[in-house]
C-alpha cells in the first residue's frame, strides 16, 4: 500500500470523541484492560478537567502508567477521557500488516525520547471495528481513502488530529510530535505518563553492553545457573516495582516456559504428542519444548490445529495457552502477528 505523507492538516481536529465518554460505562471489560500478562486495571475514571501537571506523576489512560497501552472498543472511553489531561498519539495497526507494527514500537520509543511528555494507545483494527468507525469521518475528511498503515493521530482534549497514514521517516515524525506537544502546551493539556524501566533506553557499560537493572542482573545469573525459582523471584520482584516493566514481564514468562520443559523428557514428550494428537496436554508440552528449542512457528501451529480439531473446554485450554506464548515471544513479533492471524481463522 501506498504511504500517506503527514498533512498540513495534522493538528486540526474536526470531530468531537468526548461523545464516546460514557458509551461502555455499563459494557463488561469497560475501563484499560490489563497489561498483557499484568494485573487487571482499575475502572477508576480520569478527572473531566482540561488541564493536567507536569510534576503530578501518573498521567495517562487511568490505571495504567507507561509509555504504551492497547485500547479496545470497549475501553476507548478511558482513552478518550485521558485525552482531556494528557496528550495521546493513537496507532491504529494489524497483525497482518508488520510494518504497522513496528511503527507502533517505534512510537512508544519515542515517548522516552519526551520525557513521557504523550502516551501511545496502540489499537489493533482487526480486533476493534468499533474505534474505526468512530474515527472513519474524520480520516474521510482528511485523507479520503485509507490505503495505508499504520494510521496514526493525536488526541488531545477529546479531539483526534490525523497525523499519516504509512510509515513515515522518524525524524519527521519527531517534528510533528513537538509541534503537537507544543499545541498540547498552548492548550493546557501538559500531564505525562510514569515511564517504567522497560521504556528507557538502556545504559551501557565500557563495552557497549546493555547494563541491567539490578534485579533484571539478579534474574539473568539465575538463568545462567539454572536456578528457576531465584530468576522467577528476581522478576517478580521486578514487576512489584513497576508494573510496566515489560522487559520483567517478557523474562518472566520465559523463565517459567524454561522452568516447565527443564523437567521434561523430550523424547517421551514427542512420543505421546505423535501419538494422539487430541491429546490437549501432550500437545501444549510439545508446543512449549519447540519454543525452546527455537522452533517457534511449528510450536504455534501445533496449538492452532489443536485449537481447530478440539471442541469446549479442551479447546479454550489449548487456546488460552497458545496466548500465553504469545506473550512469551512478544506481541510485536512476526511470528506472533501471523500465529494470531491463524487462531482467528480456527476459531471462526
């Protein structure tokens, strides 16, 4: 698809989202949801004031402190009310087109890079048509068609501003992002997001290593001694600090998928896999010895067919765990994105 170059039109915003406060207060799930792997989200509602502070700590989409969120129809509500106090940059991408992906990530580097000065909603349009729709009159007035992505936007005070469509050089991307945060600045919307320790760039030591933080140093030297539980411990305690740690949160699920295959015989493991491919737990045992082993795609796919030959609760067991390892990879890994696309189609 064809790039979308930014648009002198990037900082006007011609329609009104605060309309959508209120639209999921009585839906299931209304409010962020949780951070993938993270705890549930407090349904606790931003203040309808149009003016945040620089130094009050935790701006951002209620509950959920960092440089990234993803949004659902259900939860833009909070999106929207955020927007009132802090200014966001909407993404909306999908899975099946990577490049959207990487753009998101992209972004959400960027808001280091701002001192936590905006938040990325990261919205996955496969999954939301509700967000797309609402947004649908104002990229018609703005682009006309949508021919490429990722779709990217500001929101601030209850108002989207289209920024591009496509991939976009990062220099000029970081030009219309201070002109944004200066508009913010003008219009009093000045609240920043708590970055956590998975959204700083890295320090480096003399080699020009990545030096970790210590308890991320406490984790890896378990690892390296086998020690599954101190690296479980070390991670967790990481998490307890910052929620938002995606790096913890990423090292967790891996020390776990690690401590599970340790006590496996793999060969048997492979056997029984072999031998009934019904059988729920042999094949999740056989998905998670070829993560380790590096084989990451036939991992997935073993659970997708598991997913498409089973039925009721075997079914939501193979399928719960096929997004488990998603997590574990990564959700902006390729191999993720087209592992997802699958699943949908098993499903439905």
């Amino acid at each position: 698809m064809s790039q979308q170059p930014l648009t002198p039109a990037a900082l006007r915003g011609a329609v009104d989202l605060s309309g959508l406060r209120g639209r999921g207060a009585g839906a299931k799930g209304a409010g962020m949801p949780s951070a993938p792997g993270g705890a549930g989200v407090p349904g606790a509602a931003a203040t309808g004031t149009t003016t945040g502070s620089a130094g009050s700590g935790a701006e951002g989409v209620p509950g959920r402190s960092g440089a990234l969120v993803h949004a659902t129809d259900a939860s833009f509500e909070a999106v929207v009310t955020a927007s009132m106090t802090t200014p966001l940059v909407l993404v909306l991408w999908t899975p099946q087109a990577p490049e959207s992906a990487q753009h998101l990530d992209d972004l959400v580097r960027a808001v280091a890079g701002k001192e936590g000065r905006f938040q990325v909603v990261g919205v996955d349009l496969a999954a939301n048509p509700g967000i797309m729709q609402a947004l649908t009159p104002v990229l018609q007035q703005t682009f006309g068609q949508v021919t490429a992505l990722p779709v990217v936007l500001g929101l601030m005070g209850g108002q989207p501003m289209p920024f591009y469509l496509g991939v976009q050089d990062l220099a000029q991307v970081d030009q219309l992002l201070d002109t944004f945060l200066q508009a913010a600045v003008t219009n009093g919307i000045t609240g920043r997001v708590q970055l956590g320790a998975g959204d700083a760039a890295p320090e480096e030591d003399e080699t020009g290593e990545p030096v970790l933080p210590p308890l991320h140093q406490q984790a890896y030297d378990a690892i390296e001694a086998g020690d599954w539980a101190a690296a479980v411990s070390a991670y967790e305690q990481a998490l307890a600090q910052d929620a938002s740690d995606e790096m913890a949160r990423l090292g967790l699920g891996q020390v776990r998928l690690l401590e599970r295959t340790s006590r496996m015989d793999l060969t048997a493991v492979r056997a029984a896999a072999a031998a009934d491919p019904a059988d729920v737990t042999a094949q999740i045992d056989a998905a998670d010895v070829e993560l380790v082993g590096g084989h990451v795609e036939d991992g997935f796919l073993r659970l997708v067919d598991t997913v498409r030959r089973t039925s009721g609760a075997d079914r939501d067991r193979a399928r719960t765990h096929l997004l488990e390892l998603f997590e574990v990879v990564g959700p902006a890994d390729p191999r993720v994105q087209k592992a997802r696309g699958s699943l949908m189609s098993a499903l439905f």
